[in-house]
C-alpha cells in the first residue's frame, strides 16, 4: 500500500487492503465502507449571491468482529499511519466490548445485489454543469416569486444545490459492491406582507438526479409565491372536532410515523404501538404502504426546441444494496390495513427471531447499521384532491406542521398546524396557530379517503388523504 491515498488511486483495492489488514490483525470477521462526495451548493437573495460553497469529502469506515464483539471504527485520512490505527483501533476496541449473541455479519448466502446501472442513480450532467448556470437558476426561481405578487417583498432566498458520491462496500465473507449517486435541486422561499404588515412565508422545490430533469425555474418560483400568498389573513379556527385533510407534503411525515413504528429496534425495544401486532389490523382497509428499495421511474423531460424526451431514473431511496451488502427489496408493511412485516436489519431481525433482513439496513461510516426506508409510501387512491375537499362540509385542509409531538409507545399525535378552513367542500380562508391532535391508532383506522395526486418528491412519499375525527384546538 502506498503511503498515502490519493484522489486517483482506486478506492476499492484500499477497502480490500483495510479489510485484510482487520483479518491480519485478529478480527474473525470484518466489513468496510469507502465513501468519496462531492457537493455545491449557493444561496442568492434579492438577487444577490449570498452564499457559494463546493466541498468534496471522502472517509473510510470499519466494522470488525471478534466471535461475537463488535467495534467499529472512521477516519478521513488515508495515510498508512492513519489506516493501521484505524485497524488497530477497531480490533483493540472488540477485543474489550461485551458479547452479544445476536451480532454478527448476515450469512453468505444472504448478500446481493442489483446492477447499478439499471437502477439509473448517476447522472454526469450534476457535474458537468457550470456553477453560472446553478447560480443563474437559483436567480430565476427566486426572481419568478418575487415578481409573482406586489404584496411579496422580500425573500428567503432562491438556492441550487447538487451532490454526488461513491460508496464502496467489501466484507470477509465475500461480498464487494459500489455505486455512485447524483442529486440536484432548487428552490424559492418568498416573504408576503399583507395590509397590517403582517409576514408569511412558504417555499416550493424541484429535485431530481438529472438536470434534465429538473422543472422550470419560473414555475416553480411562481407556486412557491402562491403558496406563500395563500396564508395572507390567516385566522385561528375555532376548537372542534372536525374531519382534517393533509397535502401531499404533510401526509408523507403522517405515513413516515409508520415506518418508525414497524422500525425492528423500536419492536424489539418495546417502543411502539405496533409492537406484537403482525397480522392484525392497524389501519383501514383502504389503507397499503409500501416500503422499495428497487424502484426505477420513466420521466418525461423537455427538449431543446420544444421537444419533450424520456429517460429512466431511480428513486431517491434508490440503491442496489443495503448498509449490510443485502439486496434491497419490495415490503408491504401493511396491507388493506393488515400489519404484514417489520423493517429489520439483520441484528433486529435475530433479536425478534425472525427468518431474515428485510434489506433495510442503513449506516454511516462508524457505528452498527441502523434501519432506514427506501423509497416508503402510501398506495394512491382514485380521487382528486379537489374530490377529497369537495365532500368536507367543515373541516381543515393543512398544507404545514409544526414542532414534534409523536409518541410512538402510545400513539398519541400533537402538532401546531396551518393551512385552509374548508366550508360546503371548498377552502374558505386561511388558519394558523392551531393544534391538530389524535392518537395515531385511531388515525389510521380512521383514513377515510386517498387521493391519486402520488409524487415522489423525496424518498417518503404520499397522497392528499383526509382522517375523520381529529382534534382541532384554536381559539
């Protein structure tokens, strides 16, 4: 090994070094990882570029065992020196760290993966474009909002950010995998004063792994302006119990609790509501979310000249393998309201005696894998949104929350809220500070409509979808 690892050098031969290095060294078993981003990212306000930053980052992570003691060690220095104390380390550590029965890598004929390149996850065009251009499109969808309404005066900001990495994942017991990933986004975030000065904000954003991608600046600026104008004049509702309709943007946080839930650390900790509940039912019948790592999507794209084309892109919880070098896969968590499976690692899995991984594996460079989603989401339903709030005689459609108030031992839901008052099926006037509350156990049984309005906007995704019953408290 050279004395030092450079940019050019290949990254996968120094995992395979760091791993027979872990194995010389004592440990029976060994896995690591070697990540290498690059990011970008500018703010521009009121026209101005305020903010302008690019970065690359690159580390190495081990995890050794010896028997059943773990330890795990990073570092982002790549000199002989650091990596023999980044081995040494690890292996110092496991040797004076409990046993725990339950530890261990999977078994050999548990790891795979699918191919990279089929899931579309890297894009160069991230890369290849100019920062002018970033800069030039974080001017445009902020300029498209201010220019959008008099009554918007100032702003946020308008901003671009892209990133792209490279992770390397080797274990002893055979496994070796690699994949790169490409992001790029932008949005607006406008400042609206209404006759007696009063200020309300909101944003919009487009995010993609392509430039290409990407939706027009202009039309972006302009709904973040219509979001932002929408909640001019805002009022307290009235305390009540009243039938609560959630935007897309606010339904993913209400669908990503039940990821948490079903979460095999919180099952086998006895720290959800969901614990002891597989095969029962959880939810309405209307009700089937899914959690997939595989998902691969056709987008349509705009031309030069006006011609629109179309290309293959994976979802942003995208990847060929999970933190632990097992196959991402397809979980129904609940379906038709049934509790069909927990998300497990292979650690939660064993600790709940259960056949395998559900490949939802998740780690950073240091530490034991944790559990994350792929791409989750709630199964759309055939309505429109317009459809869904056309049936509320009275009730509140909440386009934000705020805070964090989710016990997810008991179920109980408490969040400061805004959005429209609906009257005879139609949004009426704006409220805010208000509080909605529940019990996410009744909440879920008590989905009464799914819209068909699904957009995958970031990994966790979910329809317009009203709930019946909630607690309102305002004024």
């Amino acid at each position: 090994m050279p004395t030092e690892i450079t940019a050019a050098a290949d990254l996968k031969q120094l995992a395979s070094d760091v791993l027979a290095r872990a194995l010389k060294a004592g440990a029976t078993d060994a896995e690591a990882v070697v990540y290498e981003g690059d990011e970008f990212s500018t703010l521009v306000r009121l026209g101005q570029v305020e903010t302008l930053k690019e970065s690359g980052s690159r580390a190495v992570g081990l995890r050794v065992f010896i028997g059943q003691k773990a330890a795990s060690t990073s570092s982002s220095d790549f000199s002989l020196e650091s990596l023999e104390r980044l081995v040494n380390g690890a292996v110092t550590l496991a040797r004076i760290t409990s046993e725990d029965p339950f530890a261990g890598l999977p078994e050999p004929s548990e790891f795979g993966q699918h191919d990279a390149a089929d899931q579309h996850l890297y894009f160069d065009d991230v890369n290849q474009q100019p920062p002018a251009d970033r800069i030039r499109i974080a001017r445009e969808v902020e300029a498209a909002a201010m220019a959008f309404d008099t009554r918007i005066q100032n702003s946020g900001g308008g901003d671009f950010d892209t990133a792209t990495s490279h992770k390397i994942h080797i274990n002893s017991r055979g496994f070796l995998g690699e994949y790169r990933r490409s992001y790029c986004g932008f949005s607006a975030q406008p400042i609206a004063h209404d006759t007696d000065g009063k200020m309300q904000r909101n944003y919009w954003y487009s995010a993609a792994r392509s430039t290409r991608l990407l939706e027009d600046p202009v039309a972006i600026g302009q709904e973040a302006a219509r979001r932002t104008l929408q909640h001019l004049g805002a009022r307290q509702a009235r305390t009540q119990q009243a039938p609560v309709v959630f935007s897309p943007e606010v339904a993913r946080s209400i669908v990503g609790n039940i990821f948490d839930a079903a979460n095999g650390d919180a099952i086998y900790r006895h720290a959800s509501f969901f614990a002891g509940m597989l095969g029962e039912r959880v939810a309405g019948e209307n009700v089937t979310v899914i959690d997939d790592g595989t998902l691969v999507f056709d987008r349509v794209f705009d031309c030069e000249g006006g011609v629109s084309g179309s290309m293959k892109t994976g979802g942003f919880g995208t990847a060929p393998f999970d933190g632990e070098g097992l196959p991402t896969r397809r979980t129904v968590l609940i379906e038709n309201g049934i509790l069909r499976s927990y998300v497990t690692n292979t650690y939660t899995a064993r600790k709940l005696g259960l056949d395998s991984s559900t490949g939802n594996a998740s780690r950073s460079l240091a530490g034991n894998p944790g559990i994350g989603a792929g791409n989750f989401f709630l199964q759309p339903g055939a309505l429109t949104p317009e459809q869904i709030i056309a049936d509320v005689p009275n009730g509140l459609y909440v386009t934000e929350t705020m805070g964090f108030g989710v016990n997810l031992v008991t179920g109980d839901y408490s969040q400061g809220a805004a959005g429209m008052w609906i009257e005879n099926g139609e949004l009426a006037y704006p409220v805010e500070e208000i509080t909605i509350a529940g019990n996410l156990k009744d909440m879920y049984r008590n989905i009464s409509a799914i819209g068909n309005d699904l957009v995958f906007r970031t990994a966790t995704a979910a329809p317009t979808l009203r709930i019946e019953g909630m607690t309102i408290a305002g004024s």
